[in-house]
C-alpha cells in the first residue's frame, strides 16, 4: 500500500447528524492537516471526486442505495483509500470490499490509528517501534478475546459496534503479526494485558 503524503478527505453521507459529526471529528484529530470535502448526495458525488481528488473517501455502503467501491476505484486514483462508514448492520461480504472502515462509535484514537494504517505507518515502522504495540482499545479487545468472548461480546462490553472489534482484531494481527487466539494468548500474557488466571 502506497503511503498517502497529502491527506483530502472527502465524507459522503446522505445522514446529516452521521456527516457533521465525522467531519467534526476528522477536524479535531487533523485539524489543517488535511482538507476535507463533504458529499450529501450520491448525485454530486462523480462531479465533486473528479474536482477534489481525495486520498481517502470515507463513505457509507449504502450511499446512493448500494455503493459500488469497485466501480469507484476505477474513477479515481488508484492511490485512493475507501473506508467504510458503519452507522448501520451490512454484511461483513459488503465491508470487506474496503480498506478499513470507521464505525460511528469509534473513538478519536481509532480513527487516529486505522488513519495511520492507511497513511502506510504500521507497526513495522513508527510509534511501535517504542514497545507500545497496542493502543488501550485494542487492548481490551485482546483481553476480551484471550477471555474468551464472542466478537459481539467485546462489542457491549466496550459499547462499540463489532465492526469497529472486527476493525480492531485486524489491526491488532497486522500490528503484531499474530492469527491465532493461542499465539495471541501468549502475547498477552507475556506482554502483561491478561493475567494467567483470566484465560478461558
């Protein structure tokens, strides 16, 4: 994956509520880092992408009725990311068509990080380095697997949706490297998230 140098994002969301407020959260964690487009109609859509050329278009799959990322592909550069904004069930089939998706119960700091994945920062290569392989989410989505919970599970416990655990889960086996919950296991023991007695 190509790393994204100048970050233009554009927001396509027919909800006002849901659009206001991810831009508003976008603004907060980039600030004038980045430019921002916002998209209300899925008729405006073609005319505003060819003017603004994003890097990364955070849209919700059913925008426009169905969205079809990969006929949006087509339309834009190939170095654009699209991300899946989850503020409603669709199948896992549907989502999994995208680069990373963004749930509407998703903290700051998620964002933050599946930003930072899609800007071509992971943890072979920055913050991770430093020994903090895990952000505190991602911790307890660990602890909620290691003890044995569903995905939904971690999802009421944490009040997040399990698009936003499956988005973890991915970013933590990409992070560490790590595709079975033993080997998971031991590395959150060995690393201290889990105490042995939590383990189920």
């Amino acid at each position: 994956m190509a790393q994204i140098t100048n970050l233009k994002i554009a927001v396509a969301e027919q909800h006002v509520v849901v659009r206001m407020g991810i831009l508003a959260t976008l603004r907060r964690v980039f600030g004038g880092e980045a430019s921002y487009l916002e998209v209300s109609q899925p008729a405006d859509l073609d005319t505003h992408l060819a003017s603004f050329m994003p890097s990364v278009v955070i849209v919700s799959p059913t925008f426009g009725g169905l969205f079809d990322v990969g006929r949006w592909r087509e339309k834009c550069s190939r170095e654009t990311r699209f991300v899946a904004l989850m503020s409603s069930v669709v199948g896992s089939t549907l989502s999994q068509r995208y680069d990373a998706q963004i749930g509407i119960f998703d903290t700051e700091e998620d964002i933050q990080n599946i930003f930072d994945i899609l800007r071509g920062r992971n943890a072979e290569t920055e913050a991770y380095t430093s020994g903090e392989a895990l952000s505190e989410r991602e911790k307890e989505v660990v602890k909620g697997v290691v003890g044995g919970l569903t995905n939904k599970e971690i999802a009421d416990k944490m009040n997040i949706s399990v698009y936003t655990v499956l988005t973890h889960r991915r970013n933590i086996a990409r992070k560490l490297n790590i595709h079975s919950s033993i080997a998971l296991t031991i590395y959150a023991i060995s690393n201290k998230i889990v105490d042995v007695q939590d383990v189920k």
